[in-house]
C-alpha cells in the first residue's frame, strides 16, 4: 500500500569561488505524490531550489548546484508517531558489526551541534 509519501535524498554541492573550496549537502526531503514518476518530478522541482549563488559572511561569492538523488525511497507505511520510514537489509553480521552501528546518545545527529557552512 502506498502512503502517498517518498523520501528523496539529493546532493547539493558548494563551491566557493574566491578560496575554492568545495562541500556537499545530502539533504533528505519528503515528497507528496501518488505515484513514483510524479514523486521523482516533484523532487527534481524541489532539487532545483538549490541552484542558487549567495555572498557569504566573509564577502565571497559561492555557487551552489543541485547535483541529483542518491536515492529515492517510497513510504509504505501512513506518516504518524512510530512510523517506519526506511530499513536497511544487511546479510552476514555478527554481533560486532552490530555494536559497531549503535552510537552513545551524544554522538547522535539531534544531540551534535551543527556547524555554519562557509
């Protein structure tokens, strides 16, 4: 069953072109459509948005580019509290690969402080 829901990954890719250094975003957005054609056209649209130049804090000029999808994954199950989004199948483990995934509470995305992209 389809949720109406797909979560799209694109790249988005920085350049700055006074000290030309380079950087790259994976963002992870959500996407309305009924259908994975019309979810992959929506999320091209909203990939555009990141084609843009800006002048940062240090009076540079920096271009930023929508590259395209690392992936884009449908939804199954209704968007609510406790909802499986994604799962990743892995074959052949052991007990220390498994360890080896579990990060302490502090390390976790929510709880690291984010940093300022140039």
């Amino acid at each position: 069953m389809n949720s109406g829901w797909y979560l799209a990954d694109y790249i988005e890719a920085f350049h700055n072109t006074v000290t030309d250094e380079r950087w790259a975003h994976i963002n992870m957005i959500l996407v309305r459509a009924d259908d994975p054609e019309t979810a992959y056209q929506k999320a091209i649209q909203f990939g555009e948005y990141s084609n843009y130049n800006y002048v940062n804090s240090d009076n540079h000029l920096v271009e930023a580019k929508f590259h395209g999808f690392r992936n884009i994954y449908e939804i199954y199950d209704p968007l609510e509290d406790g909802s499986e989004i994604l799962y990743e199948h892995h074959d052949d483990i052991t007990e220390d690969d498994i360890k080896s995934w579990v990060k302490p509470k502090e390390k976790l995305a929510i709880f690291v402080p984010r940093e300022e992209d140039d």
